[in-house]
C-alpha cells in the first residue's frame, strides 16, 4: 500500500485501518481488498457495522416465509463476521438500526471511544452523499464527527486525543450520482482471491459479487493507465478526503 505509508516506518506495517460500514455488508463490495492489504501486510483491521442492514438490505432474506427482524439480523451478522475473519479484520457492530439509521449523542460518543481505542492511522467510509440510499451519507457524517472529536484540532485538548488519521471515502454503488470522485486506487491483485471469498460469504447478496468484481477490473484499468504497471489486475476506488503530507516526492 504504496500511498498509506504508516507513520512508523514500512509500507503497511504499524497501519491500524478503521473502516465504518453503515450496513453488515457495505464493507465487504468496497474495501475488503483494502482491509485483505492491511492485514497481510502486518497491519490490523478493525470494522464497525453501525446496523446489520437487516431492513433495507437484506431483500432476498425477506422472501421466506414466516422471516423476522430478529432472524435476518443473526443471518447478516454471522455472515459479515465470516468475511471479516476471512479478511482478518475485527467485526464490531454496533446495531444501531437501518432505513433509517439514526444517530444520537450516544451513536457518536461510541464511534468516537472506538476511534480513541483503536488509535486508526486510516480511516474508510461511505460517500458524503448517496441518493439511493438514506443510511450511507448518515454514516459518513457520524463518522467524520466522531474523528473530529478523536483527535481534536491537532493541538492539546481538555480530552484525549490520538493523532490524526488519513480519512478516506470508500466508491459507492453508483459514483458520479454520489459526488465520488476517485482520487486514490489500491492495487488489490495479490488480495482479490480474499475478496472474492469475503463476498462469497454474502448469501443473502450474491447479486452484487459479479458486480464488485466487474468494477474491480475496470477500478485496474485505470490504475494500469494511470502508473503504466500492467501488473494490477483488480484495484479498488478510494476519494482522498485528508490532504497528505509527504516529506519527501
Ligand atoms: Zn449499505
């Protein structure tokens, strides 16, 4: 991970990635080659699922007969812990609820003690804004609150503070209609047999592999032509929100 260069020396070594998901899956179709990267490069994961999706994104579950909340949210859980441990990343959710997920004082000072603990170097979430879905720009604003709060104005504070993550927004279903602009790719070849595990585990939306994978491949395209390194097959899309200080070109 060229580019997330840890504040402690090697590439990916010493990265603590924090990743935000505002349903159990969300993680898994846009950043499980980030998380797979972190992890197998000596890194540590950690992903919060502020709601299982158990309403809004668990469609084909409802299609059973007789199915309840409760049942399709244990169905969701176990299947996001399975891609999680696939991805070896910690699963923490917070269920909070979906459609909508609403955030309250609570909600904040959670993700906010979650970021203070983990001490993230890098921080993943949803786009500012997505018009299809009512949850995912909920997501993104909960969590740049709660790593404002963390780490304060990047001077001393009446509270704790850790240093500043690098934050950056993970690609949404449908980028341009979501403001996505994708600034960052991840070359996500030496991981993509990971991912493609991790979204195996999905049962409840085997429709979206095809198309994470798809876009994997288009991601590389232009990552290919953007470096010249014909070797990236698979990447993933990130928007770089914190601006990155280099001390050197
Ligand atoms: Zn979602």
């Amino acid at each position: 991970m060229e580019s997330w260069r840890g504040r402690r020396g090697s590439v990916s070594q010493g990265i603590r990635l924090l990743v935000v998901s505002a349903h159990a899956a969300d993680f898994v179709w846009r950043a499980a080659g980030a998380i797979a990267t972190v992890t197998q490069n000596a890194g540590t994961a950690r992903v919060v699922a502020l709601s299982y999706g158990e309403r809004g994104e668990s469609g084909e579950l409802w299609k059973q007969p007789g199915q309840t909340e409760e049942k399709v949210k244990e169905i969701r859980r176990s299947e996001a812990e399975a891609a999680a441990q696939i991805l070896g990343a910690a699963f923490v959710p917070f269920d909070l609820g979906d459609y909508p997920l609403e955030i309250d004082r609570a909600a904040v000072d959670r993700l906010t003690q979650e970021i203070r603990d983990f001490e993230p170097t890098v921080i993943l979430t949803h786009a500012k804004e997505d018009p299809f879905n009512p949850d995912h720009g909920t997501a993104y604003q909960l969590t740049e609150r709660a790593r404002q709060l963390a780490s304060g104005a990047g001077v001393a504070s009446a509270f704790k503070t850790i240093a500043p993550p690098e934050f950056l927004l993970f690609e949404p279903h449908q980028p341009e209609l979501s403001g996505f602009y994708p600034n960052t790719f991840l070359d996500i070849t030496p991981v993509f047999a990971l991912k493609t595990a991790a979204m195996e585990k999905m049962g409840a939306q085997q429709y979206l592999r095809e198309y994470y994978s798809q876009r994997a491949t288009q991601r590389a395209n232009h990552a290919r032509r953007i470096t010249g390194n014909k070797n990236i097959l698979q990447a993933e899309a990130f928007q770089r929100v914190s601006p990155q200080v280099m001390s050197h070109f």
